[in-house]
C-alpha cells in the first residue's frame, strides 16, 4: 500500500519498503526531472576507506544488473534526455531530465539499479582509473586545486568533516568488490532513498508506475551515517600552500556556517552578507580605491560547493581571492568591511537590491525540472523540508534585515577562521605545505 500526503503543491508518498517519493507535477513545459537521493555521502565512508562514496556513485551511474549493453546513460539520451549524479557529505544523488514519454523508463532504470547495481571488477578498474584522471585534472594539475578542501582540514578536527570525496591514493587502490558490495548493502535500500519527480506528469498515473517500478524492492535496514558534530574552533588557523601551477598568489578564508536547522535565520543571514561581500557588481569588497589593485577575482559563498542548505553537518562560509599584493590587503579589507557592517546596518536600498538578485537567480534554478527535482530531493532527504527550496527565494528576499546582518558580520568578526595562502611555487619558503593528490 501507497501512504500519502498533500502538503502545498507536494505529494509525498511512503511504501512498504520505506522509499520516500516525491512528487511535484507541474502543468508548463512538457519535461520531467527525476532525482534519486540517498542518505549516504563522503562523511558515510568507513574509517580507511576515503573515496569509497564517490567511487560508488561512479559504479552505480553505470546502471543495474539488467540495464542495455552500454550502461545507463546511453538509454536516457536515446529518449532524448540526460543524467548525471554527484556525490557531496551527506547525500548521494543521481537525476535526469528528459521528455514527459520517457517517464516509466527513467523510473525503471532508476529501479533496475536500486536493486542491484552493475559492479564488476572491470567496471571497479575502470571508475578507478576515471577518479585518478580526476584528481590529475581537477586537484594536481589546476591552479589552486586544492581549494576548498584545506579550509575544511584547517577548520575542522574530526576525520568525517576533512575529506574531500575524492579519497586518499592508498584507498582507493585498496578498495574491492566486497567492500563495494557491503556499501551497497549498507546505504542503498529504499529505506535510506528519497524519489523525486518534477515536470509534466499526472499524479495518479506517476504514483502507478512508481508503485510498479518500486514496490517490489525488499527492504532492508541502513547503517546509520556517524555523529558529524564539530567543535567550533578555538583559534585561527593558519596555513601555506606551494602550488606549482599557480600564476599568482591567493588567499582562502573559512568562517564556520551557522547551523542551518537550529539557527535558521542565522542561517540566511550569512548568506546575504556572502552576497554583499563578494557577489556581484555591488559587492562591498570590490568597492574602494585599492579593491582591484589587491584582488584581480574574488567569490565568497556559502557552503563548500557554494550551494547553501547542500548539508545538515557543520559548513563553511569561503572567501577565496587572487591577489595581486598580498595577502593582508585582502583580510584587511574583508576585516574593515566585516567591521563596518556589525557597527552600521547595511543600507536599504543595497540590502533589497542584493536580496532580490539572490532570490531571481534562485527561481531561474527553479524553472528547469531537472534541477528542481535535485533541489526538492535534497532538502527533504536532509531535512525532511522540500517546500524550502520553493519558500527560501521570498525568505531571504523579504525576510533577512539589515539587523540581522549585522549580526552575521559581528559573529564572523569575533570567530576563529581559517585563512589558507596559496603562493607560488618558486616564491614558496621552505616548509610550505604542497598540494597532495586528496586536496
């Protein structure tokens, strides 16, 4: 039997086996987005074993034991769509986006694999392969490679709030087939899995074919992901990076975030003074006569892959900046700007400007139904709260004050941050840490 519930414009439906669906049809447009998340992220990894999550992300994209010769992907573009998935801390997520006819394929194709993936040590040896050719190109061999990920070593203390997916060299060559298999066993039932369909589709006959499609799964109890508390550190830290292909020096900064389900509107404020600092052509830390003279580019964000609410473990905000004369202008500047807004409550027209701008480029990510159904999909997996991703553009467009930002200012001023220097290598003194192949 199907249990469900209507709550603004969201269907959740439970089955037998614990699989959360979601569904949230929408009548314009004549696509659909699937997204399959499961609560398992890098953060999940067994001691010893970095690097296994995304390794099984890779594994299980290639589809189930029933899937064509070819694999997954090759079907969904012969129905005129795509897919892809991605793996952060806390959830795993695999979608697609294709044509509303291709509905009880993408489903069957998200099934096929939910019950048994398609792992083999050919396919191990070949993911394998493509994550080292990933680190080369994305960490190794590309300047400033190892941001963000030393701002998370520097800030946090626990091992399960340091890594950084891709995994240390030594594990992944250890990881096999049984340990794979375990993973799958451990974090892949229904039961740890929240479906969500987004588009052009009718109600009833989504919840037939998800009830086809699903119902038959087994279930089976899931290992639960470990305690992700973090202390709040207790001095700055400090740290320099020799990167070899870095053309010029640059500066990391990491504030811890507030947390996103118990500080909510601290939460949210922090996000529209990471907008206010560095995000678009108004940001207070581009103003001023020596603004680009010491930064040639600069983002601040929120989260480690600049996606807020991506987590429900501690995050960070992140400034990261290239510079053109050192790196004490930057801070200086971020600490006198940092200082101004906890004293003087940002001005009103650029507060409503910035909000506005931050809640636009929100609704455009909300138009496409693939990315709308990842959006939906994570923030009920992580905090059983969907209809967040649909209120947060008018919360923070109406709802974050000028006081409250000053707030955000006054608590990122009095913590303990950590500040990463990247230089280049002929200009490292000796003693500098170097990039390994896990930053």
């Amino acid at each position: 039997m199907l249990a469900g519930v209507t709550r603004n414009q969201l269907r959740r439906l439970v089955l037998d086996n614990g699989l959360r669906v979601l569904l949230a049809p929408d009548p314009v447009g004549a696509s659909i987005g699937l997204a399959v998340h499961y609560g398992v992220g890098f953060r999940t990894e067994p001691r010893g074993h970095t690097g296994l999550a995304h390794l099984f992300e890779h594994l299980m994209f290639q589809g189930g034991r029933d899937a064509a010769p070819g694999g997954y992907l090759p079907e969904v573009q012969r129905a005129g769509g795509f897919g892809d998935a991605r793996t952060r801390q806390d959830v795993t997520v695999y979608y697609a986006a294709a044509p509303a006819s291709a509905l009880d394929m993408l489903l069957a194709l998200e099934a096929d694999r939910m019950r048994a993936p398609c792992i083999s040590a050919r396919n191990l040896r070949t993911q394998t392969a493509v994550i080292d050719e990933e680190i080369r190109l994305m960490v190794r061999n590309r300047p400033y490679g190892a941001f963000p990920w030393v701002l998370s070593r520097a800030l946090h203390t626990r091992a399960e709030n340091t890594r950084d997916g891709y995994g240390e060299t030594a594990d992944l060559a250890a990881l096999d087939i049984p340990l794979c298999e375990k993973f799958f066993a451990d974090h892949y039932g229904p039961g740890n899995a929240v479906v969500t369909l987004t588009g052009a589709f009718d109600p009833s006959t989504a919840e037939r074919l998800v009830r086809r499609r699903f119902g038959t799964l087994p279930a089976r109890p899931s290992v639960d992901a470990p305690d992700a508390h973090e202390p709040l550190p207790g001095e700055e830290r400090r740290l320099t990076v020799a990167d070899p292909h870095a053309g010029l020096p640059a500066v990391a900064v990491g504030y811890r975030m507030p947390d996103p389900v118990s500080e909510r509107a601290d939460y949210l404020a922090h996000l529209v003074l990471a907008a206010l600092l560095g995000q678009g052509r108004q940001a207070l830390l581009r103003r001023g006569p020596t603004a680009d003279a010491e930064m040639s580019s600069l983002s601040v964000g929120c989260g480690l892959f600049g996606l807020p609410l991506d987590t429900a473990g501690p995050d960070l905000l992140t400034l990261f900046a290239v510079h053109e004369h050192g790196a004490e202008g930057v801070l200086a500047a971020l600490d006198g700007t940092l200082e101004a807004l906890a004293q003087d409550e940002v001005g009103a027209g650029l507060l409503r400007a910035t909000t506005a701008r931050w809640a636009a480029g929100a609704l455009r990510e909300l138009g496409d139904p693939g990315t709308r159904a990842q959006l939906l999909g994570l923030r009920e997996t992580l905090f059983g709260e969907a209809e967040l991703t649909q209120t947060l553009p008018e919360r923070v467009r109406t709802g974050v004050t000028g006081e409250q930002v000053s707030r955000a200012a006054a608590r990122l001023k009095s913590s303990h941050r950590a500040i990463v220097r990247f230089i280049p290598q002929e200009a490292a003194p000796r003693g500098a840490a170097r990039q390994k192949a896990a930053d």
